[in-house]
C-alpha cells in the first residue's frame, strides 16, 4: 500500500485536517499529480488559514500545473500568514518564488 493510499484510508475513515491533507497534497505532487495535490493543498488551508508550509506547497502545485495567477495568489496569501506568525525562512522562499512567477507573467513586483 503506497503512503497515497494510506492517508487516503485515513480521509476515507473520517480523519480529515490539515495535516492529513497537506501530506497527502505533498505525496501527489511527488507522484507528479500536481492538480490533485493542489485539491489537497486548498482544503488544507482552508482547514488552518495559518499553516504557512501548506500555503508553500500550495504555490508549488498550482505554479506545477501552470495555474500561474492561482499560485501567485498563493504564495502571497502565503507569505502575509508567514510574516504574521514570525516564520521569516518560509516568506522568504515564498519570495522567491513570487517574484519568479511575476517575471514569467511579465508583471512587476506587486502588481
């Protein structure tokens, strides 16, 4: 049984939350499932707005399925709740990865 299917038994059994689904959003993206993942990544935001690691991966998975806009907003939402919690390793990265997708989209630094 691969670790897919474990944490999916497990949402299956009623054990949602955020951590389960930001597991599982990890494992779908290494299985290179970036949509799938970016499902996972959403609910669990939604199930803890201030998990800034999710908001992180997130950002990946949807900047993975060239959902560019989506993952822009992501990383942004993601780095207000970094900088809001004191995690400044994680809004740096998140940075980065913003002023590369603005580059892509052509857009200058906060636009």
């Amino acid at each position: 049984m691969s670790m897919i299917d474990n944490f999916e038994a497990m949402l299956a059994a009623g054990r949602d939350n955020a951590l389960l689904r930001y597991s599982l959003g990890n494992e779908y993206l290494k299985a290179g499932d970036a949509a799938k993942a970016a499902e996972h990544l959403r609910r669990a935001v939604e199930h803890d707005p201030k998990y800034s690691a999710a908001w992180k991966l997130l950002g990946r998975a949807l900047a993975d399925a060239n959902a560019l806009d989506e993952a822009l907003a992501a990383y942004r939402q993601g780095i207000a709740v970094a900088e809001a919690r004191g995690d400044v390793q994680a809004a740096k990265e998140m940075g980065v990865f913003t002023r590369r997708i603005e580059k892509q989209l052509g857009l200058k630094s906060g636009d």
